[in-house]
C-alpha cells in the first residue's frame, strides 16, 4: 500500500503463475470501491508496468536483475585484497 499526493494505492504482487485469493480480490475490489487505486501484478516486470501507469516512479527505474548485479560487484570488491598488500602469516 501507498499514499502518494493524496491518493491511495494497493499493488497485489504474485510471483509468476501465482493468483490471488478470495480474500486479497475483495480486498482490492472495496478498495477500489473507496476511491483507491488497486491492482494485482504478476511478476516484477508487470508490477513495474502497473507503478508506472499510476505515474508513482522517476524515470530512471532500476531492475532487480541491475540491483543483483551490482550488490555482487560490491561484494567482489570489498572482499578483494589490495595487491600491494603482502600477505603475512600469524606463528
């Protein structure tokens, strides 16, 4: 859920294959009902899609497959040792 300029907004998010419950449908359905915004999204990429119809993200939008790719290039250089660095060992 977000609000956002005085609207309301409800995003259901499956994982592919995934549907909503009874319950989650008439949650979004009285929301809706009550002047929200609601939607159910089938994956990351249609989820994106559905922000993006409501206006609710910058242009510049980052994917889970960039943010992966990046948390392992950060991961790689903080655990690379310096290679001026000589190595030593503890007697």
């Amino acid at each position: 859920m977000l609000w956002h300029q005085g609207n309301s907004f409800a995003l259901e998010l499956k994982a592919p294959g995934g549907r909503p419950t009874e319950a989650q449908l008439d949650f979004l359905a009285r929301f809706n009902e009550a002047g929200g915004h609601s939607a159910c999204a089938e994956g990351v990429d249609r989820a994106v899609a559905v922000l993006e119809s409501w206006q609710l993200l910058r242009e510049h939008v980052v994917t889970h497959r960039q943010v992966f790719q990046e948390l392992r290039r950060s991961v790689a250089a903080r655990t690379r040792r310096p290679s001026s660095v000589a190595r030593t060992r503890t007697v």
